[in-house]
C-alpha cells in the first residue's frame, strides 16, 4: 500500500476513479454514470464471460426489469431478504397502478414465472440462459461500482432434471468465475461455500469468490447459488418424466456485477492511480512524441508507422499528439492506468530505438524500433502474469492461519493498528452455530468469508466457543 492509500483509502480510491474518469455521480443518489473508460473494462469482462458462457452451452435472453409484488410474495426468503432495498412504481401515466411494481433486484421470480410455461417435459430442459441486466438495491451506504442502488450485472438463470445435474452446473460457473477474475482481472480469489446467514436468500446452498482488496476488505467478487427446488415449488414449474410422471425442476442461478471494475481498482491501484491489467485495459499502448517533435516530421511518421503495426496485432493503442507537454501526457495516461507507453524524440529516432515505460515497474528502458511491436506483445503478457502474482502474494501475505480464538482476533486487530498494517483476513474454526458467527461480527466485524474448498490449513476449535469445529472459514471485513 501507498501512503495515500494507509491515510485514507476510501479517498484515494474516489479520486482515483475521478482522475482516470471512469464515472461520474448523478442527482440521483447512489446511481453513477459509467463514462466510456469505466464502460470499456465492464465490456472487456462482458467479452470473456460471453465467450465461455456460449461455450458451456448458456444462451442470452433478457426480461422485464418491473415485477409484480405477487411475485415476490411466493417465496418467503426471498421477500424477506430483498424488501427493505426494493425501490417501486406505484403509478404511472398519471393512475395508481392496481398492483406495485418493483425495480428487479434480480430475476429469480419473473424468470421462474416464465419457466413454468417454458418447461413441459423432460424434453425441454437443461434451460441455460443468462442475462445483462441493470438491477437495483437500495442501498443506504454507496461507493461507486463497489456498491450503487443501480447496478450492472449479468445473471444465469438454469432449470434441470435434478439435483446432480444441477449441482454440476452450479460449480461450473462459479469455476467460470474464478477463471474470468484470476485470468482476465489478475485477482486471485478463495473460491468455497457461504455460511447460511451468508446465503441468497432463498437459496439452498450459495457459493462465492472472495477478494482481498489493497485495504485488506472482501469483495465477494461472484456467486452462484443452487435453489433445489425452492423456487419451482414457489412458481409451479414441472416437467413431465421419461416414466411419464411430474416433477419440480431444480433450479441455479449465478452472478457478476460491475463491482468487479471497482475490485480491479482496488487490487491494483497505485499512488499514481489506476494500473490496469493489460487484458481489460481500454488502452493497452500509448505513442507520445517528444522533445522537439513539431519541428521534425519524421517522429510523427514512425509514430504512425508503429501505431499501424501495434493496431494490426490486435492491440489497444493511441497516439497521443494533443499539444499538451510530454510530462502533463505521461501523468495522464498514468492515471488511467495505461500498461505501456512509448515515448519517441529526436535523439530515439537517430538511434532507432524508442523509450517504454512499463505503468507497474519504476525504470524506462531503451529499446531498438526493429523489435518494438514484439517486445510491447511480450510486455503486455508479462505484465498481466505479474500483477497475477503481486495480488496473490499481498493477498497470501494479509491471509493470516495463526488466529484461532476471538482474544487473538482482538489482539491482531489491536497490534494491526499499532503498527500501521491492514489486518487482512484470519482462517478459523466455526462450530456451526450462527450465534457464534453473529458474536464474532458483533465484537471485530469481521464477518464470515466463504469456507474455502482448498484451505490452507484445517481449523478444529470454533473461534469463538472453543467447541469442535464443523468448517474452516475465512473471516475479514467486506464491502
Ligand atoms: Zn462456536
């Protein structure tokens, strides 16, 4: 962490995204603008969970954004966990509606309206489909991506014959996810199961991934949660056997949202602002002509010549000729956190080489034209690898195995902040007991993470009563 990021990270964290324009606030509160460097990331990771949703046979459809409060009355769980942040239009065209409507939190209920006439028989099903939605949540306490009253997101929605099949649906995604936010967003996550005061609500059993940000809080980066068949009880959706008899479906659904932009800025960030993986930055490469460039019309001609090539290799590039000096450009595009900039002056071009700047290491270096464009390929995958493993080892550095009571939760908790130092997440012993999880909130907030499938060590005494542990789990504060 930078000295801006321990004094206050939430500041740095506004004017990050400010400085980068990736936003901007509207009237309505806890609802932002995406600006097109903040919209090009989402569809980067859009791209990506496209190509492998298709892949695993999911088909994109969209439904109604309003839904009928009748709706969300049949399943009880489900109403009682999304009513206090359910935003709704009560009229319209001047006339109280006969029933409310609310902005969709998420779809599971006008989705399982709609199944229940899609799905007849055996014949019909697996049902994979996914949609790009905006939803909302009317949250009290906002920041921008990580949590808004409106936000983007895409939801999958499965029906299936049974539990297995929908099982292995539900872990498929949630391992789509994982690849997407480690690969594309060079954020290494814990992937495992929620505890059930953590579940979705209506869910029989939710799974999450879980980031550490630079501030050493969770972001519960994806989802994916199996609904037995809660909901195809609730709206009524059966299919007919192969033994010719009715049977509910089960159902999945799973999400991500646009918080995963907010998580890419707060894993990777710096002190001179945003640094973007290479695979969803909006610029990969940045030209700058500089020293007396104006004057010799050469430098703007291999410019172009190498911004061409870049181009032609697939890559993002811009070439920047505003009549802005060459160090007020370099700050700029730092802060929107371009991978690689080349600078290119006289002196360079007279000795056929070009300077790079690469946004995460501290040196330039000289390198020969002839070789440039495969050297900048190069960069750019090294780059998306090393912040891959920078964000792991932070990560593995601030996931802490030697904390097994709630006295030396507190004691951590004390020490952190007597030295200066995030206080991460702790890996501890849960006997099962929701009260135990509760107490552990109560005195630390520190909630729990998932119970990781792979933990780096077992835990065998609950944190906070000492009894026999049931699980492992990951416990931090979160966003
Ligand atoms: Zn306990």
């Amino acid at each position: 962490m930078t000295n801006q990021q321990k004094n206050d990270f939430t500041k740095w964290y506004i004017d990050t995204i400010q400085k980068a324009d990736l936003m901007d606030y509207t009237p309505v509160r806890g609802c932002i603008a995406f600006k097109p460097d903040g919209y090009e990331i989402w569809e980067h990771i859009q791209d990506e969970m496209n190509r492998r949703f298709k892949e695993t046979g999911h088909r994109n459809a969209y439904f109604p954004m309003l839904i009928p409060e009748s709706f969300f009355q049949k399943e009880k769980d489900h109403i009682e966990g999304f009513a206090p942040e359910l935003p709704w239009v009560t009229e319209a065209a001047g006339e109280k509606l006969e029933e409310r409507l609310a902005l969709r939190p998420t779809s599971e209920t006008m989705i399982g309206h709609l199944y229940s006439d899609w799905i007849k028989s055996y014949r019909d099903l697996p049902v994979l489909i996914n949609q790009w939605a905006n939803v909302f949540r009317w949250e009290k306490k906002t920041l921008p991506f990580i949590r808004t009253s409106e936000f983007l997101w895409q939801e999958g929605h499965t029906a299936h014959v049974d539990e297995e099949e929908a099982r292995q649906e539900t872990m498929q995604m949630l391992n789509i996810y994982k690849e997407v936010v480690e690969e594309l967003l060079a954020i290494p996550v814990y992937d495992g199961q929620k505890t059930p005061s953590e579940r979705f609500a209506g869910a029989v059993d939710t799974y999450s991934i879980e980031a550490m940000m630079k501030d050493g809080k969770a972001v519960q980066a994806g989802t994916s949660h199996y609904l037995g068949t809660k909901f195809a009880e609730a709206f009524d959706i059966k299919y007919l056997n192969k033994e010719n008899k009715h049977q509910h479906v089960h159902t999945t659904s799973w999400g991500t949202s646009t918080r995963l932009i907010g998580s890419v800025i707060m894993v990777h960030g710096d002190e001179q602002g945003l640094v973007l993986p290479p695979r969803v930055a909006p610029t990969q490469v940045v030209l700058i002509p500089v020293g007396p460039w104006k004057k010799n019309p050469a430098i703007m001609e291999k410019l172009e010549e190498l911004y061409a090539a870049l181009k032609s290799k697939g890559i993002r590039v811009r070439l920047d000729d505003s009549d802005q000096s060459p160090g007020y450009k370099f700050n700029e595009w730092e802060l929107k956190g371009v991978p690689v900039r080349i600078e290119l002056g006289p002196r360079d071009l007279e000795n056929n080489q070009a300077l790079i700047k690469v946004r995460d290491l501290s040196e330039k270096e000289s390198v020969e034209i002839a070789v440039l464009v495969e050297r900048i390929e190069e960069e750019l995958t090294t780059m998306q690898t090393r912040l891959l493993e920078k964000a792991r080892a932070f990560r593995d550095e601030n996931s802490h195995t030697n904390v097994d009571t709630l006295e030396q939760l507190k004691q951590h908790l004390a020490d952190s902040t007597e030295n200066g130092e995030i206080p991460g997440w702790i890996l501890a012993g849960w006997c099962g007991d929701d009260a135990c999880e509760e107490n552990v909130k109560n005195e630390t907030k520190f909630t729990t993470r998932n119970i990781p499938f792979n933990p780096p060590a077992e835990k065998t005494t609950c944190i906070n009563c000492g009894k026999d542990s049931k699980h492992t789990v990951w416990f931090g504060r979160s966003y």
